[in-house]
C-alpha cells in the first residue's frame, strides 16, 4: 500500500512543543477544536508566528511515531504529506534527520498549491478534521478533531499499525 502520513499532530506533537515552550500553563486538551485558540489565549496568526520560533530541541514526537513508521516502511510505500509553510521548514527537516525519518520522500502540497486529496495514495493518516473522509482516511486522535465522526479512527500509532 501507498501511504501518506502528516506531520503535525501525527508524527511531531506540535501543539505540545508549542505550549510547552509559549504557553506552559495551558493543556492539549484546550485546543478543543481546529479553530480552538481561544482555549489557550492565543490567536491563530499568534500560533504561526511562534511556531516559526520552534527549534529542533524544542520538538517532542508523537509517541511511537518514528518507530511505528520505520516498521511499517519494510512492508508499504510511505511518503510524508504536509502543508506546511516555509517558515517551519528548518526544525521539520531537522526533527526528521534526528529521528531517523529523513530518508523518506517529502511532499509539501502547500508548494505545490494542491489538497491532499489531490495525491495518489491508499491511505492517509492524518489529524485535521477538515479533511475529506473518502474511504482513504485515518483520523489520528487529537483533542481538535474528537467531537467530529470519522469512520476510521486511531488512538495512536500502534492503533494505526494494527488496523492497516
Ligand atoms: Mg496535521
């Protein structure tokens, strides 16, 4: 199988580092919808701007990402599957070589002004839940897509790993 995986929110905690490092009297839990910034006392343009400031040191993993993906490359095709603006580029590339994962191929659709939908693949895992439930689609559980159904969703990696 031909599968595209996310980043963040699903390979890179993202919405954690950030508290972590921004906002460390807030939870992930508080981000309680896509648009949830309110929850955290940020506004989005907020969110990006500090995002940007995000180091490689600064990053945490989604548990059991770099694993998972590493096991799961021996027997399916993977590639990454982002939309991610430019100025976020430096850490993600530099928190892929660190854990293993910079050898994989690498599509920011954001580049290439398409929607993921757009690419040919079998699955896709990912934790944005403005995204299309087309049959192809793994929803990875975070705080911000939970009050929305999705027929396939996965609590974590080796969730994932036992359902494809
Ligand atoms: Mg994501």
């Amino acid at each position: 199988m031909k599968i595209a995986i996310d980043i963040d929110g699903v390979v890179v905690d993202l919405v954690e580092s950030w508290l972590r490092k921004f906002h460390p009297d807030h939870v992930k839990e508080d981000m309680y919808s896509w648009s949830g910034f309110d929850g955290v006392g940020s506004t989005v343009e907020e969110f990006f701007e500090e995002i940007c400031e995000l180091t490689v040191n600064d990053i945490i993993m989604i548990k059991d990402a770099s694993e998972t993906i590493k096991r799961i490359r021996e027997k399916h095709d993977v590639f990454f599957l982002t939309d991610k603006h430019s100025g976020v580029m430096g850490w993600t590339v530099g928190v892929l070589k660190k854990y293993g994962l910079g050898n994989i191929e690498f599509i920011n659709c954001k580049v290439e002004d398409k929607q993921k939908e757009e690419y040919n693949y079998d699955v896709l895992i990912d934790d944005c839940p403005l995204r299309i439930d087309d049959g192809r689609l793994y929803m990875f559980d975070q705080p911000w897509n939970r009050s929305i159904y999705f027929n396939n969703r996965v609590f974590g990696w080796l969730d994932f790993e036992s359902k494809i």
